[in-house]
C-alpha cells in the first residue's frame, strides 16, 4: 500500500505519521511532502518540525519539501513518480 500525505501545516504531522506506523497492513511506503517550509535547510535539528521528523523515521516513509508552496495535487503526482 502506498499512501501519499501532504503537509502544508505541520499542526497534526506528529498525530498523522503515527497512524502511518500503525497500519495493519506489513507492505506499506508513506511519501510525505511538506509544502511551502521556507528556510528548511537552515534550521535542520532545531525546530519542532526536525524533531518531528526524527521522531517518526523510518525506512518506509520517504520524504520531500518544496520551499514555495505547490498544493495538493501538484504534490501528488510528483509522489506518485517517486
């Protein structure tokens, strides 16, 4: 199963990457875009969004950033070609 999440708030990422992890299903990849984080690259291990992210790694969630804001569907199908 193959489940596309994206973030142009991260307010509930924490409460959606868990569920995430606790599908039944044992064959599933998560592509998780954040959508619209300026200044991503320089805050990297100090914000609550880096700690989210470390929080809930893991091998089968793959993610991606768009510094200016591209919207759901735009985001999808880049998802979709990852």
């Amino acid at each position: 199963m193959k489940l596309i999440v994206n973030c142009a708030s991260t307010e509930f990422l924490g409460q959606c990457l868990e569920s995430v992890r606790k599908q039944s299903l044992p064959d599933w990849e998560a592509f998780v875009t954040l959508d619209g984080v300026k200044g991503l690259d320089r805050w990297v291990g100090r914000s609550s969004l880096h700690r989210t992210m470390r929080a809930y790694s893991h091998p089968r969630i793959h993610w991606a950033y768009n510094t200016d804001r591209k919207y759901s569907l735009y985001n999808q199908l880049v998802s979709i070609r990852r």
